[in-house]
C-alpha cells in the first residue's frame, strides 16, 4: 500500500486543534481552506477534501452553528464593547441583516481614539477589522457608517440596540453584574461613545449620559447604584414621558466614577483627572462599608494625613502620610 503523505496528519492534527481551540471560544474564527492549504502545501479545495475525508469537515460545519448561538465568554474587552454599542445603537443580530454590526452616522464614531479602540475590540472579539464606509449626501455633507461583517461572530453578540439591550443582556450579559470590574468597563465603554462632561467656573462638575428608551434608563440607573453611585438622576424630555438623559452631578459620586474609569480622548480623560483631585467635604463623604475588600485610591498629601476614597464601596478615610507613602506605592492610581 502506498504511503500515505505525512502532511495529510499534519493538517488533520492541525485543523483538530484548530476547531477544539474554535469550540473553547479560545479563537474568534476557524481556519479558512485556504489558510490551511497554505500551510500544508494544499489548494484550498483539495483541503476541503481532506478535511472531509477525515471526518473533520463535518466537525468544523457543526462547531460553526453551535458557536453562533453561544455568547461571548467574560471579558473585560467584552464589557466595554458592550457598553460601546449600548450607546450608539449598534445593531448585532437584527433582523434585516443578523450577520453584521452596523454602526452609523456621528453617533457611530464619537472621537477617534475611542473608535480606534473599538476597532481593536472587534478584531480581537469578532476576528474582523471594522470598514468605514462614507456616505456624500446631496447637500454636501458627509456621514460615515462603520461596519463589522462577520457572520459567524457578530451574532453571538446579540442585539445591544437600546430597545432591545434588557433582553439581550438578561440573556447573555448577566456576569456583567457580578464583578464590578467588569460593571465598570461597562460604564466606560458607554461613557467614551457618549457622555457629556460639563463643568461651570472649573468646579459644578457634572456627566451626562444621554439614553433614549425607559427600560434602558432603568437597567443603567440599577447598574450605577450597584457599582455604588447613590445618586444617579433621571431626566426626561419636558412634558414628555420619553427619557433623555441620566445625569451625576454630585462631587462624591463623580469621584467615585472618575477612579474607576478613563479615556482614550483626551479631552475626556483631562476632564476625569480634575473629578479624581475633587477633595469632598465631611458632608459629602461617606464611611466605608464593612463587608467590602476595600481598594484604595489615595490624594495628593494634605498636611499630616491623606484622604482616600475606596475603589469599590465609595468609602472614605484618612491615612496618616507616614502610612499614606507606604500605600501609595503598594496601590495603583489609575
Ligand atoms: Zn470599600
């Protein structure tokens, strides 16, 4: 019997492997035809018939309709993305054209840093690079749509669109909430789409997020209370039951934000650093909660002591600068 070619079980092994990574969602896409023939010195339709031969085609079809349905394992890349589409009414999985995220007009591409962010997101998530498409309109203006084509990744989002996020997350997004790391790149990925940070004589800070629909209102007002801002306001159009904004506007709770968050833009991120050096009065300060591992972030010296204010409950207490060196050095201001 002639011998078999010894690359036969190299690709065979290879393309195992590759759909086994592919199942574990380790790899956002399977090896194309093409790809593996490269590898192996085959045309990619002769690799099709190797693969199928040795069962594996099937194996890689299968792998394919499973995965769609499955969501994204946890990351925090994922819940910055999420919030990132939250907010700019980014259609995974609709109905037109479930295989493509399309993002559109100004909304889609708040400042660049923070789309080039994206951009890196979605290859890493969805193994495809974002293509920015512009659109002339008859009055000379231009818009840009961003589109991420890839059939076999972009459902697995789901639907973020407003209307549709509460069901989408309830269904796919739920450990969001179970690690406040994970809530809070969620905030940022929302917060560098779109946000408005407003400031009167250098000081009257305040963050507005804009929001169109009520459950979506309702779903953010939970998800910041639960990462421990205690005032998240609610506004609505006037006279009107649609909802507009939520807004921060007290100096404890954009605090607590601004050490939990940051910005690719620099605009943004100069207005985050003056909300961290915000220093609170007794009145604004709360204690720190007991059955918290507390993360501290400390202030620039205030004569003998420092404050510091907890990454996680919010909590505020005084460190001694003797004691306060020690832990600058051992805690990270982010
Ligand atoms: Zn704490």
């Amino acid at each position: 019997m002639k011998d078999r070619d010894p690359r036969i079980s190299e690709l065979e092994q290879y393309a195992k492997t590759d759909v086994d990574a592919y199942k574990k969602g380790d790899k956002p896409t399977l090896a194309t035809h093409k790809e593996l023939g490269l590898l192996f010195g085959y045309s990619p339709s002769h690799t099709g018939i190797l693969l199928h031969q040795a069962g594996i085609r099937k194996e890689r079809q299968g792998a394919r309709f499973l995965l769609e349905k499955l969501p994204f394992p946890p990351s925090q890349e994922l819940a910055w993305t999420v919030g990132y589409l939250s907010a700019i009414g980014g259609t995974a999985a609709g109905r037109e054209k479930p295989t493509q995220l399309k993002i559109t007009a100004k909304a889609a591409c708040p400042k660049i840093p923070a789309r080039n962010k994206f951009e890196q997101m979605a290859k890493t998530l969805l193994g495809t690079t974002p293509t920015i498409t512009r659109h002339a309109h008859s009055d000379g203006r231009t818009s840009e749509v961003l589109f991420v084509n890839n059939k076999n990744t972009v459902p697995r989002l789901g639907n973020l669109s407003e209307k549709d996020f509460v069901n989408t997350f309830n269904e796919r997004y739920k450990w969001i909430k179970q690690d406040a790391l994970y809530g809070w790149r969620f905030v940022e990925g929302r917060f560098e789409a779109s946000a408005n940070c407003e400031s009167r004589n250098n000081h009257e800070y305040g963050i507005r997020f804009s929001v169109n629909d009520t459950e979506f209102l309702n779903f953010l007002v939970d998800h910041l209370k639960s990462l421990g801002i205690l005032k998240p306001r609610p506004y609505f159009i006037h006279n009107h039951q649609a909802p507009h904004a939520i807004g921060i506007f007290n100096d404890r709770d954009l605090k607590l934000l601004a050490i939990n968050i940051s910005s690719t833009d620099e605009g943004k991120e100069n207005f985050l650093a003056n909300l961290r050096k915000i220093q609170l009065t007794d009145r604004q300060k709360t204690p720190p909660q007991k059955d918290c591992k507390h993360r501290w972030f400390i202030d620039e010296p205030n004569g003998p002591t420092s404050d510091a204010m907890c990454k996680n409950c919010g909590g505020e207490k005084s460190f001694r600068n003797s004691e306060g060196s020690v832990f600058n050095y051992s805690l990270t201001n982010k």
